[in-house]
C-alpha cells in the first residue's frame, strides 16, 4: 500500500510540474506571438 501511495503522490506531483510547465509554455510562445504581431504591424 505504501508504494501505491507513494506512485499516486509522484504521479500528482508530476502532474502539477505538467501542467504547470505547460502554462508557461502557453504564456511564453502567446508573448512571442503577440510580439511578432505587433513587430510585423510596426513594419
């Protein structure tokens, strides 16, 4: 049982590092976007 509990807290935690990275990836690659919008609007 403590190994079952121990893969379900690192799975989670996995989880959360996933989701979490993938907000930022989400934020950083919108910021680009809105950057070569606004670069490409200036040319």
């Amino acid at each position: 049982i403590g190994a079952k509990v121990d893969f379900k807290g690192a799975l989670i935690s996995h989880i959360f590092w996933f989701t979490n990275n993938l907000s930022s990836l989400c934020y950083w690659i919108g910021l680009n976007g809105y950057f070569s919008a606004v670069m490409a609007h200036i040319r």
